[in-house]
C-alpha cells in the first residue's frame, strides 16, 4: 500500500488504507486518519473512463446542481489536493478523494419490500433533482454505455475472437443472445421517441447508502456513469438489481427468478414519485427498460467471459459465466410474467 500511502498525502490525508468495497471497475481505497474524516481514495480505471477530466467536470456540475435544488440526501463532497486541484494525476495513473460517509449500511440483495420501495424512492428523487440540468452540459464518460445495438456489436466480436473453448462451453447460452437479437432494434426505435435526462446508468441496490437500520437512505454513490440517457434504463437496472430472487452469479439457477411483489415495490417507488415529472412515452416503456436492461448486462457478461474476463473483476474462473446464466434465466420468467407486470405498472 505504500503508493496509496503516497497518494493519500497529495490530498492532506496520512493514515491507515484498507481495500474498499467490491466495485467491478475502479481501485477504491478507504484512507483512516488518526483523527478526523476519514478518505475514500480512488484509482480511475482510465481503460474504461477513457476522458477523467470530463468525468471529474460532470461531478462538480452535478454535485453543485443537487445542492441548489433542495436534494434530500447527503451529497458526495470532493476533496482537493494540498494544491487545490480535484484530483491527482501521474505516471501511476489517475486519482481521486471523496469524504467517506460514515455510520452507513450497504446491500447487494434484499428480499425486504420497505427497503426496495425506499431505494426506488431514492432513485426517483434522484432524477426528478436532475430534471432541469440540461443533458447537453453532461459529457458521455462511456460511449455507448447503454446501447444494446454497440453492446450486440461487441458481444459478435467476442463470439468470434474467444479464448480457449469458452465459446463451446457457453453454445446454449450464444444462440439465445442471437435469437432475441432484434430487441436491440425496437430499443432504437423507442429511445428515439423520448426525452434526453441526466440519469444515473447504474442504479443498483449496492449504490444505495442506508442508515445502519436500514429505516432510510442517507445517500446515492457511484456518480461516474451518470450521463445522458432514458429514464426506462435506470429503472430497468433497478429492477434488474432488486427483483432477482438469487445473487449476480448464483450458480443455483433454481434460485434465480423475477419476483413480481419486488417488481410492484420498485415501480410503486419510482414511478409513484415521478408522476407528474415522467411524459407518456417514458411511462409506456419503463417495463420494456427492464427487459433491454437485463438482456444487454447478459450480453456484457458472456462477452467478457468469451473474452476472458478482462472488464469485470471476478474471484473465481465461472463468474463471469454464472452471472451470465442468471440474466438469462432473469429475462426468460420476465417473458411468462410480462402480463401481470403490465398490470402492476397500468396500476401504479
């Protein structure tokens, strides 16, 4: 840890560092001083955010528009360097400090309807704050990020250029992903009919601060991927986060389905608050924003397992083909249920 050492400092911070959390993407790094705040400490993985600068800019306009708008939850704050700068860049890569929020709980799966209800809430809340900052002052930091025409693209090449023999282990898996291919297209023809927000683009349970009770949020993390986008992909994301009944990479698959009494929870929580803020269009289609959201993470995890597991960190060799599985298995009983679903969202 000496060079995290080393960084710390940078930014006026000297103390213990322990390894933090289990993000797929960046290097973060819990700095614990003597005394004082303690330091959330990160290393920009610049391979997937290839423009830091930019995706630094969006976090001070974003975090400057929340305060004016009477945000109800604890905002992240930036810490400087000794040299007044919002990161820290060298050889040894790109960096960043935040205040760490303190007395927090976090989760990865729930089966609890309040807390499901209360991450929706949270959610919503987010983009109705967001709801006037035009779009266009917010850089894209990952092209592409939620558009399944360029993930499809990507999972071909993957077919086509992978390692060993993991394209024969995961065949069944393959001719699925190409036989519901042409949801790609009808997404394409729906988002050009909808408004452009700022929204979060990674809206799951996990980024979701809870008081250690888990009676309310005190806060939403993760602000690297908040970009232009559609309101049907972040609550799609959220359903697909929340309304699994098995973990990300359950290897169980009889573990695994879509529960409808979370899916009711999540679109009481969303859609109830942002009545009146949503256009009809976006309604209409928010529950087509959960099938696109979990097909396109199913197409990214076999991609990367194809690939040999380059984009997301795993701790054992079938994870990436596990998680797989289970957004398969996700989007095939959303399939039977699609009828009782639209019900639950007509009533809301």
């Amino acid at each position: 840890m000496n060079k995290q050492v080393e960084i710390a400092k940078k930014f006026g911070y000297e103390g213990r560092i322990e390894i933090l959390g289990e993000g797929h993407i960046n290097n973060t790094y819990l700095v614990i001083p003597p005394e004082g705040h303690k330091l959330i400490l990160q290393k920009i993985n610049v391979q997937v955010f290839r423009k830091p600068e930019e995706l630094m800019a969006n976090l001070v306009k974003i975090l400057d528009h929340l305060a004016q708008n009477r945000y109800p939850y604890k905002p992240l704050r930036i810490i400087h360097t000794t040299s007044g700068e919002p990161f820290w860049s060298e050889g040894s890569g790109f960096w960043r400090a935040l205040e760490y929020i303190d007395d927090c709980s976090t989760l990865t799966h729930t089966d609890d309807l309040h807390i499901a209800r209360m991450t929706a809430e949270a959610y919503a809340i987010f983009i109705k704050t967001l709801a006037d900052l035009p779009p266009v002052v917010i850089r894209e930091t990952i092209p592409g990020f939620h558009d399944p025409e360029k993930r499809f693209a990507e999972f071909m090449h993957a077919v086509n250029e992978s390692v060993a023999d993991r394209a024969d282990q995961a065949r069944s898996m393959i001719e699925h992903a190409m036989a519901f291919s042409g949801i790609t297209h009808r997404y394409a023809e729906i988002a050009a009919g909808l408004p452009l927000r700022v929204t979060h683009n990674d809206t799951k349970l996990s980024n979701i601060l809870f008081d250690n009770k888990l009676d309310r949020v005190v806060a939403i993390v993760d602000f690297d991927t908040i970009m232009p986008g559609y309101v049907m992909n972040d609550f799609g994301d959220l359903a697909r986060s929340i309304c699994n009944t098995g973990r990300e990479d359950e290897a169980d698959l009889s573990k695994v389905s879509f529960s409808t009494r979370m899916f009711q929870a999540i679109s009481e929580g969303y859609a109830g608050t942002l009545k009146g803020t949503l256009v009809p269009g976006e309604r209409e289609n928010l529950l087509f924003g959960v099938r696109i959201m979990i097909y396109t993470q199913f197409l990214r995890f076999l991609s990367d397992y194809l690939l040999g597991d380059k984009y997301y960190r795993i701790t054992y060799p079938e994870q990436n083909l596990n998680r797989a599985n289970v957004h398969l298995k996700l989007f095939l009983d959303l399939q039977g249920k699609e009828e009782e679903l639209i019900e639950i969202i007509n009533a809301v």
